[in-house]
C-alpha cells in the first residue's frame, strides 16, 4: 500500500504537471469507484448511475489548481470550489501523459512493479479513470484491486469529511512535537509500538514500511507494547520518523509492490530498507539474520540483535 512518502512523491509530481490544466473529457470504466459529496464511500459500493453522471458533469471544465495531501489522502483542489478526494487504498496508481510524451512512449508502462512484469499500453483494463485535458495530456487512474476511490466535494462540505477529521498529526509538520508524539503513544500504552506508529489516528501516514524502518533506527523491537517503552527509546523513535518518511520523499517512494510513479517508473528507497522485506537476510549493520512477526495483523521485521 502506498504509504505517506510514496503518496507524497505523487503529489508533488502531479502538482507540477496538472497546475492549470483544463479538464475536457471524463471517462468512468469503473462506476462504484467514484462518487460525489462527503459521504465515506463504502468498500461494498452500489452502482449509482446518477452519481457518476454528477461526478463526471461538475468535473468537466474545471481547471486543476492544486494538489495536497492529507495523510494518505490526495486532494486535488479544483475551480469552482471543489475538490477532488482520492484514496490509492492498496494498488492505485496515477500515469500522467502530456501529448510529447504519448508521443515519446506510445503510452506503455510497466503496469505492475515486478522484475519482469510486461510493459502495458495505457489505457488497460485496469484503468478505472481517464481525465483528457484540452492540451491533450491525459491522466489515468488504475487500480487492480479496486479498492481505491475518487469523491468530488464541494469546499463548504469539506469539513463533513469523516475520513480528514479521523487523522491523526502529520509526522513532517513543525507542530509534531516530542511531546505531542509521546502524549499520543501515552494514550495507547497496551498496544504495541509497531501498531501504534501504523495507526493514522495516532500519527497520519506511517504505514507498514516505514515503522519497520523507524523502528530498526531506534533500536526498538516492533512487537513491544509502549508501555514497556523507556522515556529515552520513545525519544529515539520521535528522533527518526522524519529523517526516515524524508528519506523515502527522496528517494520517490518504495515501489516494494504496485506503487509506480506518475511517468511509470519505480520509486528507489527500496534500495535503502534496513529490515522490511528482509526476513531471512543478513543485518546490514552487525549480520543477523532478520525476523519477522505479527503486530495488529501485519508483518514486522526486526534485527533481534540490533533491537531489543
């Protein structure tokens, strides 16, 4: 699942390419994946025909003016005092083509991020919305899984948005502070570490990745509860978050499953995992062999000699 570096490398990237784009065309392959207003769209969606001709009638002719991010949510802000919620849930992928480029590829990408995955002309069948712009550059949304969404609300509505009041701080802000980290951890101190820095209620974005890899630098076994947790250790793992989800900005993301950029390629801060994924392998560090175990239904993985 994308998680807030890889969901933040789209931002910034569709940011720089959709700014001031006129939308021309809509097509919706997929209707249960859209919809319109603040309501949470549920996983077990019903077709609403009239909702997708809403979705498609309000979207048409609006100018792309912005795109933010709140947690693992995009938000596209449009003209016309709407905005555009998009969550990637675990496979969704943005590929954006200005005309050069569709010229330059023929509109191929490496769909699925694997060694030897087939490169796949877009659209393809897992293409659930196409947005053409007056330019000719076009944006494609895919989703294997289907388990993303995409809801138009209009700005007045925004705070009905159950999902945007659910969040917790954001990690990279100036005002997560250490002890706004440990307050919340405090409040959690039955649960374990891991579960707790996974927990967008908690602190927004973390994810699976990227606690693994907090968790390691810290020094801090993942199956751990907080309230075993030293007021020094819990300053080593506040200590990290940002160097950490910073790294994985730089390096455009961890494309370990389906994430790809929105030109197709694949982010590189797999190249600089310590522990995740990496059950079975050597320690970079001291040549342990690296465990993995269940923390609330996910896999952790940890040095055993590097964390204690």
């Amino acid at each position: 699942m994308p998680e807030l570096p890889e969901v933040e490398t789209v931002v910034r990237e569709l940011n720089k390419k959709l700014k001031g784009r006129l939308v021309k065309v809509v097509v919706v392959n997929s209707p249960k994946m859209v919809g319109v207003g603040p309501a949470t769209l549920s996983p077990k969606r019903q077709i609403e025909v009239e909702k997708v001709k809403r979705f498609i009638g309000t979207i048409k002719g609006k100018e792309f003016v912005s795109v933010t991010r709140r947690a693992k949510l995009l938000i596209f802000n449009l003209s016309g005092s709407w905005s555009m919620l998009v969550h990637l849930k675990m496979t969704g992928q943005f590929i954006f083509e200005d005309a050069k480029l569709q010229e330059r590829t023929q509109g191929f990408y490496r769909l699925l991020n694997k060694p030897h995955a087939p490169l796949v002309k877009m659209p393809s069948k897992h293409t659930h919305v196409v947005f053409k712009f007056t330019d000719g550059s076009v944006l494609y949304f895919n989703d294997v899984r289907k388990f993303g969404y995409m809801k138009l609300v209009h700005d007045k509505e925004m705070g009905q948005v159950r999902e945007l009041q659910e969040f917790g701080p954001e990690p990279l802000n100036k005002n997560f502070t250490e002890l706004c980290f440990f307050t919340a951890v405090k409040k959690h101190n039955r649960r374990q570490i891991k579960e707790i820095l996974m927990d967008n209620k908690v602190v927004a974005g973390i994810g699976n990745i990227y606690s693994d890899e907090i968790l390691f630098h810290a020094r801090v076994r993942p199956n751990r509860k907080a309230v075993g947790i030293k007021n020094y250790e819990l300053s080593n793992i506040y200590k990290y978050i940002k160097p950490v989800l910073l790294k994985g900005i730089q390096a455009k993301g961890s494309s370990v499953g389906d994430f790809v950029r929105t030109d197709g390629s694949v982010g590189q801060m797999g190249k600089y995992h310590f522990v995740y994924g990496k059950r079975g392998r050597k320690c970079k560090k001291c040549g342990t062999i690296i465990e993995s175990i269940k923390v609330g239904g996910r896999t952790g993985s940890y040095c055993p000699s590097c964390q204690k």
